[in-house]
C-alpha cells in the first residue's frame, strides 16, 4: 500500500531521517514507535506530502508522493499531531470544507460527513464552534477529517494524546474497526498505546531504524525467563541472606519498600524449578511471601533499551538480548 | 478550489473583519467626499470622484495590508496550513483561491463606496463613464496590493508582522510615487520613465482621467500574475527549507 525507500530529510544540515525503509502493508496497523524528536512527526508529514524529503521515494498506492502528488494524496488520510481545525467555523461546516478541498463529489459529502461524525461521536457538536470545544473534542474533529473522502491509507500522529482514558480506548476501538478498510500508520512514544492496536511497530530513534517486528515478538521479549520477582514480608537483611544461601539463586537486585517491613525484590534463578524452594524457605524461616512472579520488563524499560541503541538491529529479540549489563542500566539508575 | 474559496469569504463575511474594514473604507471616503463638497467651486460646482481616489491613496493604502495579513500566516500559526498541503489542492490552486477571495472582499467595499456617486446623481450630474474608468483602475490598483501583502503574508508566522511589512512595502510604493513628480526625476529623462513606469499611482492617473489604456491594464495584470508566482514559490520554498 505504501513504500517508503531509502527515506532521507535534513533540516538544513541536521538530518532528522536517516535512510529509513518500511512499508505499510494492505490492511494492517502500522505502530510507529520513537521517544520525542526521533523523526516520526517528520516522517509522516513527509508520506502525507506536507514537507518534500531530501532524498529516497515514498509510492502510496502505486503513486509517487512527489511525482503524482494530487492522485497520491487523494489516498490519505492525515491527522497530524495538531489537528487542523479552523477555530472560527462550526464542526459540520469545516468538514463540510475538507470534504470541498479533498474532492469529494457534491453528492456523497453529507453521507461521508455523517458517517465520519457517526464514528467519531461528534454528531452533537456540528453546530458547535470549533474554537469552544475541549481538547478531546478537537482531536476527534481532526480525525473525522482524515476519514473524509474515503482514503484508504490514514496516517495518524499520536491520536491519543491529550485525550482522556475512555476516549483513548474509544480511539483504540475506532481505529481497530477501520482497519477493516483502510492500511493505517500510527505513531506514538507510548508502547502500550501501541501494543493495543498495531500488528507490527517499527521503531525508530534518532531518524534510523532500529527494529522492525511483529508485536507479538515484542510480548514475548519482554518477559525476562530466569528472574523472579518477589513481594515479601520481613527483615530485608534476612531475606537476603536466606535467599543468597539457597543454590542457584544469583543476584538479588531491585529491593523496593513496599510498606513498614515488606520489600519487594528481583531474584536471578538459574532455572525455574528453585522458586519451590525458595518460597519453603522463606515461609520455614517466619517470613510470609505476599507474591511471586516471573519478572517481565515493563514497558518503559523495554523502550528504554530500545531507543538508547545506537547499532541496527533486525527484530526485537536481537535487540533486546543484549548483555545483561546494558538491560540493568535503566534500573540501577532508578535505585 | 471553490471550497477553498467560498471558506476565505466566509472567514472575512461570517466575523466583523469584511465590515468593520468596510466602515474604514467608507469614513475615509466619507471625509474626502465632504472636504470636496466643502471645497465646492461656486461658479462652477464641480469636483471629481477619481480625485478622492487619487488625493487620498495615502489612507486607503493601509487597509490592504490589514485585509492581506492573515492569507498565510494564520494558516501556518494555526496549524491548518498541513491540511491545505496535504490535500490534493496544488500549491498555487491555494493562492489563487485566497487571492479570488481577498478581491471579492476589496469589491464589496468598493461597491459600498458607490453610495456616494449615487446619491450625488440623485441631486446631481455624475459622469459615470469616467467614474467607471476610475473605479477600474482603483480596483486593479487594489489586486496588485494584494497580491504583494499575501505574498508578505506567506513568509511570516505572525499576521500583525505581516501587516507591518505591508504597511512599510505600501509607504515605499507611495514614496515611489512622489518621487515620481519631483523635479529630481524629471531632471533626468531616462530615471523619469523607470520610475513612473513602476508607479502605481502613476498609473491609476491616467484611469482617474476616465483614460482606459490598455498598457496600463497589462502591467496590473502582469504584476499581479508575477507577485503570485511568486507567493507560490515562496510557500514551496518553505516546505522544502523548514527548520
């Protein structure tokens, strides 16, 4: 649906996109993964045709995005970060507009802006000005926008930001439900955000690649197989010594108080069948054990380990099994 | 591009920008009307409307920025500039649309102002072809200002900066004129043609005269065709050279 080759943009002579490739497949959402100023904005503003790249092609539905650009462009639909939206014209009268610029015929506008309104649960607010409406309200008008004129690739720039928790899974729905017809692109800096909703991510950092995979990689890397995470309630010191006494167990690390005598800790096993001894022994030696789990890196950790790389990497499994001294580094930070 | 169009006239017509211009419009010509009358030779009683056109150039001339200023550069500050770019439209299909709506705003102002030659008909003579021809040439006048300020308009962020500029480029047009009639530029013949062919105000004398030279008409329209050219150029050359 849509190639991105070799894509290269300088701002003058910063570059903010090195070199990216990726494409965006029929039918499929796209995450688009990066810490603030990695290039996604850049990017997508590029595929949509808002700014020219310095080198590399971009063929959105079998157009060029500079060459042809009218006919590329009549195939997106493009939210950028901030939504467009006119504050002195009412909600139905600037969509009324895109449908106008966008060359939508005179006789599928109102159908085209009722459904856009439909999804996006804006019907009440078509009379409203656009300028008196909140934050969330306006993101959403700015999405109804991008669906007009039926495009069949939507580049979205961070939708959920700014909106609240039940609009953000609202926004998760819709964007679920028009996958059905339309290849989306989505960028965010927030991973479960992305994990959501997206088949595969691409992650990007300082205007490079650094991992293309599905997101189900992502699941499974992010769970760490020889370390057990513990909530426990007794003497730090004792809990430490016990455990350090039991055969297998290697470092203990990450020791958080909880509440008055209960600490949480991560524990490095060898294998998995020590966590029955190490739960008897700590129960035998009086001290009562609140949870056990295998521990997975959250979130941000992961993204954190991602976007400090500096090398290319092809899946996040490579990425993520680096050496154990580069993954404890956001962690001892946080100690 | 119509909706392009029809969006520019209702940002001017649905908010008290189009009116209250409109009211400025009609004060200062107000005042001039009533400097004429009061002026009023006994013997004759005449005076000219082409000459309240061309004796006060110098007021009319600061509205034009203020109708400009806004084109583009309320269009980057507010974001919106993305969505016009990015939607089929071609760059120059935007400026024309902008610039067909800012001169359909200039034209219902001058329409107002033919409040007065009408009711002077109505007590009076008025010679309306020559009227007319003055009418004309003012209007055409007023295109090629516009298309400098939306030109001014598009390379700031800011609509206020936009405005000075304007204010500042439309003072040196003015002074361009002045200093057309000195007896500086008349001394040398060669400086005197240069300058009075650049002159605006020079060229709306001979529409003011009820004089319809078709060279006259050619250079508005080629300097209205080049300052959009150049508008274009100018918003394309930003897309490629943002920081």
């Amino acid at each position: 649906m849509v190639e991105i080759k070799n894509l290269t943009k300088y701002y003058g002579r910063n570059p903010a996109v090195r070199g990216i490739d990726f494409e965006i497949r029929d039918n499929e959402i796209l995450g688009f993964l990066g810490p603030n100023g990695a290039g996604k904005s850049t990017t997508m503003n590029i595929i949509a045709g808002f700014l020219p790249s310095t080198g590399g092609t971009v063929i959105v539905n079998g157009f060029d995005i500079t060459e042809q650009a009218a006919q590329a462009k009549k195939c997106i639909g493009y939210l950028p970060e901030i939504p467009p939206v006119y504050p002195d014209m009412r909600v139905e009268e600037y969509l009324n507009f895109v449908a106008g610029i966008k060359g939508v015929k005179k006789a599928d506008r109102k159908q085209q802006i009722e459904s856009a309104m439909e999804r996006l649960r804006i019907t009440d607010m078509r009379k409203r000005l656009i300028r008196n409406l909140s934050k969330g309200y306006k993101q959403r008008v700015g999405f109804a926008q991008a669906l007009l004129g039926n495009p069949k690739i939507l580049i979205l720039d961070e939708p959920t930001v700014g909106l609240d928790p039940s609009q953000v899974i609202e926004v998760r729905n819709l964007i679920l439900d028009l996958k059905k017809d339309h290849s989306i692109i989505f960028s965010s800096h927030i991973l479960a955000e992305v994990s959501a909703v997206c088949e595969r991510v691409v992650i990007i950092n300082k205007g490079e690649i650094m991992a293309i995979d599905t997101i189900e990689n992502l699941r499974k890397s992010m769970v760490s197989k020889n370390q057990l995470s513990l909530k426990v309630e007794g003497d730090k010191d004792k809990v430490v010594r016990l455990l350090k006494d039991i055969r297998g167990v290697g470092d203990i690390t990450d020791i958080n108080f909880i509440s008055t005598g209960v600490y949480t800790y991560k524990v490095e096993i060898e294998t998995e069948d020590i966590r029955k001894e190490i739960l008897s022994v700590l129960v035998a030696n009086d001290c009562g054990v609140m949870e056990v789990s295998m521990a997975t890196l959250d979130l941000e950790q992961v993204f954190m380990k991602l976007t400090t790389q500096t090398q290319k990497r092809s899946s996040l499994e490579e990425l993520l099994d680096e050496s154990p001294a580069d993954a404890d580094e956001p962690d001892n930070k946080e100690e | 591009m119509f909706s392009l169009y029809k969006k520019e006239l209702q940002s001017f017509f649905f908010s008290p920008f189009a009116y209250v211009l409109t009211a400025l419009f009609m004060f200062i010509f107000s005042l001039a009307f009533a400097l004429q009358i009061g002026n009023l030779d006994s013997n004759t009683l005449k005076f000219s409307f082409p000459n309240i056109f061309y004796n006060n150039f110098f007021y009319f001339i600061f509205i034009i920025p203020i109708l400009t200023m806004r084109s583009f550069a309320d269009e980057r500050r507010g974001g919106t500039e993305v969505l016009l770019i990015s939607s089929p439209l071609s760059v120059f299909k935007i400026v024309m649309a902008k610039f067909f709506a800012i001169a359909t705003v200039f034209l219902f102002m001058l329409a107002f102002s033919l409040f007065f030659p009408i009711v002077t008909a109505i007590n009076g003579e008025v010679m309306w072809s020559s009227l007319i021809c003055a009418y004309i040439g003012f209007y055409f006048w007023g295109l090629a200002c516009i298309a400098l300020g939306m030109l001014l308009s598009s390379l700031t962020e800011y609509a206020i900066i936009a405005a000075i500029l304007g204010e500042i480029i439309m003072e040196g047009l003015l002074f361009l004129d002045n200093f057309a009639l000195t007896s500086l530029v008349a001394a040398y013949p060669a400086l005197d043609s240069i300058v009075k062919w650049f002159s605006l105000q020079h060229r709306f004398y001979y529409f003011a005269q009820g004089m319809f030279r078709l060279e006259d008409l050619i250079f508005f329209l080629s300097a209205i065709a080049v300052v959009l050219a150049w508008t274009t150029i100018a918003i394309e050359k930003r897309r490629w050279s943002r920081a």
